[in-house]
C-alpha cells in the first residue's frame, strides 16, 4: 500500500570550496560550500517542488552565512 502522506526529506552535503571574506571574523580565505536540498513526495509521488540553498562555513572561526 503507497504512502498516503506528503513526505519532506532533507540532504545537506558539502559541495566544494571557495575563497571569500568572512562576514563574521573577516577571515580571508578558504570558505566550504555546503548545499541543503529539500524534495517533496505525495503519494509516493516526487513533486517538482525541490529547493536547494547554498551555505558557505567559515574555515577560521567555524560559522556559516547564506550566498
């Protein structure tokens, strides 16, 4: 029997490096880029609603801050 809900799921994973200045501690440097997607099923039924945000964290001081 399918699933009869809408089902959220959540994949965050590192996705490369970049050079930049840190807006919290003005490092400037490498900075990690971390993508987290979301995708929606209904049904069992993948729906064409998928986001994806992107994150760059901070190699010096360990925080992160949205692109």
């Amino acid at each position: 029997m399918p699933n009869l809900s809408l089902n959220v799921s959540t994949d965050k994973y590192q996705s490369g490096t970049t050079t930049s200045t840190c807006p919290k501690c003005q490092h400037n440097g490498e900075m990690e880029r971390w993508t987290k997607t979301k995708s929606y099923r209904f049904f069992g039924i993948p729906l064409p609603l998928n986001r994806s945000n992107e994150s760059l964290k901070c190699t010096a001081c360990g925080k992160s801050h949205k692109v």
